[in-house]
C-alpha cells in the first residue's frame, strides 16, 4: 500500500519534462545497455589479463630455463665446475653449526680460504662466463649454489654479483622455503624446475634451476639457478592492461552506441509513437476533432507485430470514423454507438488466436481458449504463440476499465508482451519491460494484471510469472483440479520500476493447466452471490479428464446455470492446456 501511496504521490503527467526524460524506457534502455557492456568488458579485460600473464610467466620461466641450461653446460664443460662445488659443500658440511652461524663475516669465510680462487682457477672461470651470461640476458641474476635440506639453506658456490659489498663468497648461506628447497631437491628431473617466492632481500622473485651432476651419475654437486623478478612480469601485465582497457573501452562504446540505436529505433520509438496517438485519439474523439489520421500518419517500419499494431489500429480508426459517419446521417446515436462498438468487438476478435486447433501439426499438447466480454467490447485477453520450435509462450490478462479505451490499451500490452517475448526474454523479464513501456506513457492511469508462461515443449518445464493475476490451476494426470498459488507481483502498467520474479512448474503428459480472468470466480446471480473458487473447481473436476475445450465449455455453461438472468458485470476468460509429450 505504500508503494502505490508513493506512486500516486507524483503521475508522469506532473513530472517536468526532464523527470519524464530520466524515467523514459528510453533512459532506462540506454543506462542498461551502457551497464551490460561495461560488465561484459570489465570480465572480458580480467580473463583476457589472465590467460596473459600466465603465457608472460610461462614465456619468462622457459627464457630463464634456457639460460640455466646453457650455462649449467658452459659451467659443467667449461670448467670443472662439479669438483669446486663439492670442495665448498664438503668445507661447509664439516663445519659445526656454531661456525655456520655468522655467514658472510671475515671469520666464517676464514673457513673457506683453502679453496683456489685466484686468476684462472675453476672458481674464477665460471664467475666470468656467469657475468657474460648475466650481461647479455634479461634474467635477474644467474648463480650456482647448493641447499642444505636439514637447514633450510641455500648455500652458494659462485655469485657473479660485481659489486663487492653484496656479492656472495663461496659458503656463504641464507635462509629459504623449505617448500621451495624439497622442489629443486626432490624432484630434480622435472623441467622446467621453479618456484615462486616473496623474500624480504631481493623482493618477488622467480628461480629456476637445473641440477649439476656427474654424466651418468644421480648424485647432485649443485643447481645452476637464474633468478627471475616478477616485477617485470607486473610492467608487461599493466601495459598490456592498459592497451586492453583502450581496445574495450572504444569496443564497448561502439556495441551500447549501436544496441541502444537498434533498441530505440526498432522498439521504444514505435511503441511511444502508438502510444501518443492512442492518447491523440482518445483526446480528438471527446472533442469532436476532424483528425482522422492518428495512426495511418505514422511512419512505422519494423517488419514485426508493432508494425502490424500500428496498421491494425489505423484501419480501425478509419473503420470507425467511416461507420460514424454514415451512421450520423442514418440511423440515431444509440445505433451508432452500437455499430462502432461491434466493428471494434470483431476488431478485437481477430487480435486473439481464435482458429482451433492452433497447431495441428503438433502432438505435444492441446490448447483451446475463449472470450465473453460483458460488453460488447472488453478489457480480457489472451494470447499463446510459438517463440521457437520448443517453446510455446502462454498469456492470459485482465485490463481496468471497460469499452474502447480499455480495447486500445489491451492491444498494446498484448503487442508488447509478444515482441518481448520474441526476443527470447524470460517470463520475468517480459513482464518487466512490458510494465517499463507501458509506464513510460502511461497517462490515463490503466493498468493490466497478467499470468504469463513459456512452455518448454521438448521437456514439460514451464516457466511462469504473475503480475497481479488470479491464481492458476492445476491438474496433474492422476489427480483432480486444484489451485497453485504462486507469488503474485505488481500489476503491469500501475508502477513504474516494479520487477517480476518467475517460478518453474514440471509439467507430465496427461497434466493440464487452467487459467482465467476474474470474470469467472466473480460471476453473481441475481441474489448477488458469487459464483466462487469452489464452484469453478467442481466445474472443472466433474469431468477432469476432458478435452481443454469441453473442460472450458463445462465451466462456462456452469457459470450461465448459476447466474441465470442476471447481467454479466466482468469479461470472461479462459484458456487451458494438456501436455500430451511422451
């Protein structure tokens, strides 16, 4: 109740011309279609980026396994560099942890000064070759150096760093991951070998290693490793990041540009078009205007069912004037009256499926549908269409108000309801761009309460939505005829910005389902009671196992039983289908 106190609080007719603009089904087409680009590339930019950088890692941690590898044979053939890496292992492991303890210093290195490394030795040799290799490749640092898997250490052999201060003597150590270590140790064969690891020294880094061992011979002396910084693989993601970015960004503009052109071109213009010259029509009809050509003067190109609106409507228009005319000059304006409304209940006729069987050509179901409008013209419609060879789509709807206003708006909302529906919307969705258009001119206050489904042929499955609608019923094929209360939302047309959700039932062969206005349950007699729920349950289960049109031609003749002679106050309406797929 406060949602519709809210609504009435400011009609679209009160609104200033830029409120009209920012609430438009125009706007809101616009912003959606802007917001689902973004989306779309925002997830493209992000699988894009990483299926990037895991190739930029991968062609990085393959450049530095080639490096490794070639100077692991340049260290192994080059010089005798298995010998030296022994000889400083050896040094190291006979050290007592207390001497191991303060690596880097004058006095732990004092253990070390045995090993040759003057001008020319093994030591000496390989330190050049690793600083040539260093020099002439983008890798971050390439070394050799050995783990101390009871320590977790890193022991190094030769480290070509230049730099005297930070270069790495021959047994000097520090501490790794011991994850990391067990993958060089343990599984050394594998290629190539790596790990990934944040230390506080040298920051993100990437090693990758290949192990030093005698021809023939198991025993690892050492690792060849090149150190890789990820930082150069977090440059190479931003710039190809930021490329992307420009590339979706102009994609994106171009796709909601061209949608949202498409979207108002081919569906909000037309529908605003109908829907001003029906108000025109209304308006120049209560003042006797001469206008005769609200809607053949639209110029409405789309090839489809709003086309086909717009023509019907201008042949109706100019039926009706014809037939006003000529009856001025013949007959009294009670026959007038009547003749207008006749044309315009045939009119009406032919805007809903009325030839039986529909489909003869398919098996899978039997469907059958009628109208009695109270007038001779009414506000009731139903409607049901193939979207697809699987899908049959299913419409019963109720509008306010009587006579030809309430004709011309139902002609609308059934117009837009299907060309929703055609373009592969769910039920929910239907319902809510078809509330969206309707509100969007909506300035005689109408409103239409609608139970919409979209039958899955091939596999029962119905997928259903209710605007406000009476509840549906529903007989399963060993049981009787009972009401399915599902959750009702807003009425379509009454307030801008509602949205629908939808329900699944699962429908077998010899199920069937009934819909229909309130013009059944609310028939009266003439002592004024209703004819009811339970009254139209037994109607429908005094021969449950009917044909969907005997079954409606039963609780139509049980209603006329009931209310006798008294006058028909509602439309009724009623449409049922049975699932027959095997």
């Amino acid at each position: 109740m406060r949602e519709i106190a809210i609504m009435k609080k400011k009609s679209i007719s009160e609104m200033s011309e830029t409120e009209k603009k920012r609430h438009s089904i125009s706007a809101r087409t616009v912003r959606s279609t802007i917001k689902s680009c973004i989306l779309f590339g925002l997830v493209a930019q992000i699988v894009a980026l990483a299926f990037y950088a895991i190739s930029l890692t991968k062609q990085y941690i393959n450049t530095a396994d080639k490096t490794a590898r070639h100077a692991a044979m340049s260290a192994v053939h080059g010089a005798d560099s298995l010998s030296f890496s022994e000889e400083v292992m050896n040094i190291y492991n006979s050290l007592s942890e207390e001497e191991r303890n303060n690596p880097g210093t004058e006095e732990y290195r004092e253990n070390f000064s045995s090993l040759d490394m003057s001008k020319g030795s093994t030591y000496d040799v390989v330190l050049h070759m690793l600083q040539t290799i260093l020099k002439s490749s983008d890798v971050y640092d390439v070394y050799i150096a050995m783990y101390d898997r009871e320590n977790s250490r890193i022991v190094y052999i030769v480290d070509p760093d230049e730099d005297p201060e930070t270069q790495l003597s021959p047994g000097d150590w520090e501490l790794v991951d011991r994850n990391d270590m067990l993958r060089f140790l343990d599984t050394p064969d594998k290629s190539p070998l790596y790990a990934i690891d944040k230390t506080e020294k040298y920051g993100l880094l990437c090693t990758v290693g290949v192990p030093l061992r005698e021809k023939g011979s198991n025993d690892i002396k050492s690792f060849m490793l090149v150190d890789i910084s990820i930082e150069n693989i977090l440059y190479g993601m931003a710039e190809f990041s930021l490329r992307l970015t420009l590339a979706m960004s102009v994609v994106t503009l171009l796709i909601a540009f061209l949608q949202t052109k498409h979207i108002k071109k081919s569906l909000i213009r037309p529908i605003n078009m109908i829907a001003e010259a029906s108000q025109e029509y209304v308006k120049d009809r209560h003042s006797d205007s001469d206008n005769k050509d609200h809607f053949s003067s639209l110029d409405i190109h789309t090839g489809d069912e709003i086309e086909n609106l717009s023509h019907a409507m201008a042949n109706m228009e100019h039926e009706l004037i014809g037939y006003e005319d000529n009856l001025l000059r013949i007959t009294a304006e009670k026959e007038r009256i009547g003749t207008e409304l006749t044309l315009a209940t045939a009119i009406q006729a032919s805007m809903l499926p009325h030839v039986f069987p529909p489909f003869p050509e398919r098996n899978e179901f039997d469907i059958y549908a009628l109208m009695d409008p109270a007038r001779e013209i009414g506000g009731d419609f139903y409607d049901f269409f193939l979207i697809d060879d699987d899908h049959l789509c299913m419409v019963i709807a109720d509008v306010s108000g009587k006579g030809i206003p309430a004709t011309l708006f139902m002609m609308i909302s059934k117009t837009i309801l299907q060309s929703c529906a055609m373009l592969g919307k769910s039920a929910a969705d239907i319902l809510t761009k078809t509330n969206e258009a309707l509100c969007s001119n909506n300035q005689v206050d109408m409103f239409v309460t609608v139970w919409l489904g979209i039958l899955e042929i091939s596999t029962g499955k119905l997928t259903a939505a209710n605007a406000g609608h009476e509840y549906p019923v529903i007989k399963r094929a060993d049981g009787i005829f009972e009401i399915f209360k599902d959750k009702h939302g807003f009425v379509i047309g009454g307030m801008d910005g509602t949205v629908y959700t939808e329900y699944d039932i699962r429908l077998d062969t010899g199920d069937k389902l009934f819909l229909y206005t309130d013009g059944v349950p609310e028939a009266t007699n003439s002592e004024g009671k209703m004819f009811g729920i339970d009254r139209m349950l037994g109607a429908l289960n005094d021969s449950p196992d009917s044909s969907p049109e005997q079954l409606l031609s039963n609780v139509r003749k049980s209603v006329a039983d009931f209310a006798g002679n008294a006058e028909q106050f509602d439309d009724l309406t009623m449409l049922c289908i049975e699932y027959k797929k095997k």
